[in-house]
C-alpha cells in the first residue's frame, strides 16, 4: 500500500513534534524509523496508525486519510513499546479480536509463535512479564499480515534470543509474502541488515531518506592527516568530522576508492554510526 | 560460510563475493546448486531483495544460471571467467595498498621485490 506524506505537522501545545515533513513510501519494503528520543517518530506512527490527528498536512495511504477510517486502519497494525493490550483480557482473547479485526490474520502463525515464545493462553495480560507482554505483541504483529505493519520498539524486556527468533521470524514471513514493515528501534546494530530503505527522523524533521545499500555504498570514513583529509573532502558533503593528534577522521558521502588512491585510511560507517553523526550534527548547528 | 556480514558495505556485493570464492576455491562446483535468495536471507537474516541482487549480479555475469522452479546453478566456465575477473582486479585491490603502505615506511620499489621473492622462498 502507498503511503504519502504532505506537509505533515504535528504540535503538542508549543513544541513542534513534526516539522512539515513529506516523502513517499510507494513500496512494499522493510523500512527501519530511526531517529533520536524524541524525533517526532512515535508521533509520526501514530498519525499513519490513525490513532491521532495531524496539526496540518496529511498522510495518505492509498489516497485516503487513514484517521476514523475502517477499510484502511484494517490494513495498519502497529505494535508499540506497550501498553499493547487491556490487562484484564487472557492471551487467548487478546489474539481472538485481533484475528476479527485483521481479514489477514494468520491462525497458524499465531498458534505456532505462542507456542515458540512459550505463552499460556490462558493467562492475563497482566500477569505476563514485559518480556512475555511484549512477545505477544510481536505475535499480533507478525500474524496480523496487515499489509503495513509498524513495530516501534516493540521489545522490551525481550532477551537477545527471543529478539534473534523474532528476526528470523520476521524474515520469513516476509519472503513469503511482502508487505510494508515500519520498524523504529534503537537497536539499529541488530536489524539494520533487515531494512531495505532507511529514514532518519531529527528533531521533527526528515534528515534523511535512502537505500540502505546506497548508504553502505556511499558513506565512508577517511582518516589521515589533517591537511591530507580537509584537501580530500572540501568538496564533498560531509557528515561529521573529528581530529585528535594532527590527525583527522571525516564522515562524508564519497567514492571509498577515489579516498583509498588519495591516500587515505577508509572504513565504511555502520548504519548505526550514520544516524548518530547525522543526529549529533543536527543538535550542535 | 562466513559467520557474519559487515554492515559497512553493501550486502548484495558480501553475497557475491561469498558465491564468487566458493567457485574459485571449488567448494561449489559447475553444475552444482548455490542456496536461493531465501536461504541467505533466513542464514544471514538480511533482506531478500539485497541478496536477490547480488545473485542476479551473478547470473548477469554468467556465473550462475537459472533452472525454473528447480533454483539457481554453477555455469560450466563460471570458474575462468572469475579468475580473470579477479586478476583485473588484483592490481586494485592488492598491488595499489601495498605499494602506497610502501612508500609511506620509505620501502623502495626493490626492496618491495624482494620481500616478495623471500616470501616465496618461505613459502616453500
């Protein structure tokens, strides 16, 4: 399903959550929302979820506003950090009025990753621990098969294993069948070869769209001497730079080996990496 | 296998060159299936469509081909064509670093010479 972003605004009293934001997301893609505490993505999923209104602009999903919309917020499950489900209803009924809600809902994946995650159904939501809690909700996500599933750091509590069986989980679902995944996570080292397209969020603002091979492609680290690394970036975009010693590391978008026959020491950036530089920079100007 | 890709540079090209080395090293013969798209994925739990790329790659190359409905195989001369794709390639890739950590520690050009002819003689 297309999603269209225009001249999204979302205020809360004074502060600007999002900042007259617009972009496109017109593929089924495994997309990673990173951004620092307090970018404005929470904001922003839940607008696409409808759950809230924006200030001005408009998210259109197939060319309709998903708020009080029925026929399109069936298509959007959104699992969030918590607070997921009523804490008085038992596992079993949680996953019964979402497999109602979602006309995509997946019985069978649901049975065999209560079963993975070791969840008794019969139990209350309250009962769970945040690591249980939040393995159901990884379980609605993924069995919902709503066409445009947003998870926002949906694993707290969640140990290193059951985080790696969802990833595994995640990927086969989608091989068998693609559709949009939203996925924001501080985790970034851990996923960040899931996503396909990569989106920073800084400070209400879209700082940046891209490919994410086109960014492992793109970026790199040069390090040399001062003097070496100034002569080989003055005419580059550059993400960040810093120097100790005489000597200087910068981070820009450029050829890695043009930066190798000049001379230089040249790593590649870490997506992870990326957005921390991208997102300093923007705090400091 | 290697355990782990490198979130530094592009997946497509790790993948490739992953399937590049088993055909040089003879790991994977001619004739011989190579894992599908879904199976690096699930294995390295990166995006189908990344390494769907680097196997097209290699199918453009004719490195590998496709059998329908059966998967993707190791063409007859897949094993020349990447040697001399890498021989094209070694001068870049090894010759160039070497000669410029050279110059750096003020090593001569025969001087270089001969640690490589002494390392051929160490070698056997």
């Amino acid at each position: 399903m297309q999603i269209e972003v225009k001249n999204l605004t979302k205020k809360y009293q004074d502060k600007l959550a999002l900042d007259n934001i617009s972009f496109l997301l017109d593929e089924p893609k495994i997309y990673g929302l990173l951004g620092r505490n307090g970018a404005g993505k929470t904001t922003f999923m839940e607008i696409l979820s409808g759950h809230i209104l924006a200030t001005s602009g408009e998210i259109m999903i197939e060319h309709e506003n998903p708020f009080d919309n029925q026929r399109i917020t069936e298509s959007i499950c959104l699992i969030k950090e918590g607070n997921n489900f009523k804490k008085d209803l038992k596992v079993k009924n949680v996953l019964r009025i979402y497999s109602i809600f979602y006309s995509t809902w997946d019985h069978e994946l649901a049975d065999k990753l209560v079963e993975e995650y070791n969840l008794n159904p019969n139990a209350k939501v309250k009962t769970l621990s945040k690591g249980m809690e939040s393995a159901l909700g990884i379980i609605v996500g993924l069995a919902s098969k709503a066409p445009i599933t947003i998870f926002d750091e949906p694993y707290i509590g969640l140990d290193a294993a059951a985080r790696k069986k969802f990833y595994e989980i995640l990927v086969e679902e989608y091989e068998l069948e693609k559709r949009t995944i939203i996925f924001s996570t501080h985790l970034i080292d851990e996923v960040s070869l899931l996503f396909e397209e990569v989106l920073i969020i800084q400070d209400g603002e879209l700082v940046l769209k891209e490919e994410a091979e086109v960014l492992r492609n793109k970026t790199c680290s040069v390090s040399g001497t001062i003097q070496e690394v100034e002569s080989f970036i003055k005419d580059k975009d550059i993400i960040g730079k810093k120097q100790l010693a005489g000597m200087m590391t910068a981070y820009v978008y450029a050829d890695m080996k043009q930066a190798r026959l000049a001379g230089l020491n040249v790593e590649g950036v870490p997506i992870q990496e990326l957005m921390i530089y991208l997102t300093e920079n923007k705090k400091g100007a | 296998m290697k355990y782990k890709l490198d979130d530094t540079r592009p997946i497509f090209l790790q993948i490739k060159e992953q399937l590049e080395d088993s055909v040089i090293n003879g790991t994977i013969m001619p004739g011989e299936r190579v894992p599908s798209t879904n199976e690096f994925a699930s294995y390295y739990k990166i995006n189908p469509a990344t390494a769907a790329k680097g196997i097209n790659e290699l199918v453009n190359e004719n490195i590998l081909f496709k059998k329908r409905g059966v998967g993707m195989f190791v063409t007859e001369n897949a094993k020349d064509i990447l040697i001399e794709k890498r021989k094209e390639t070694f001068y870049e890739n090894f010759i160039q670093p070497l000669k410029s950590e050279a110059k750096k520690l003020h090593v001569s050009n025969e001087e270089l010479v001969d640690m490589i002819k002494e390392g051929n003689t160490d070698a056997n």
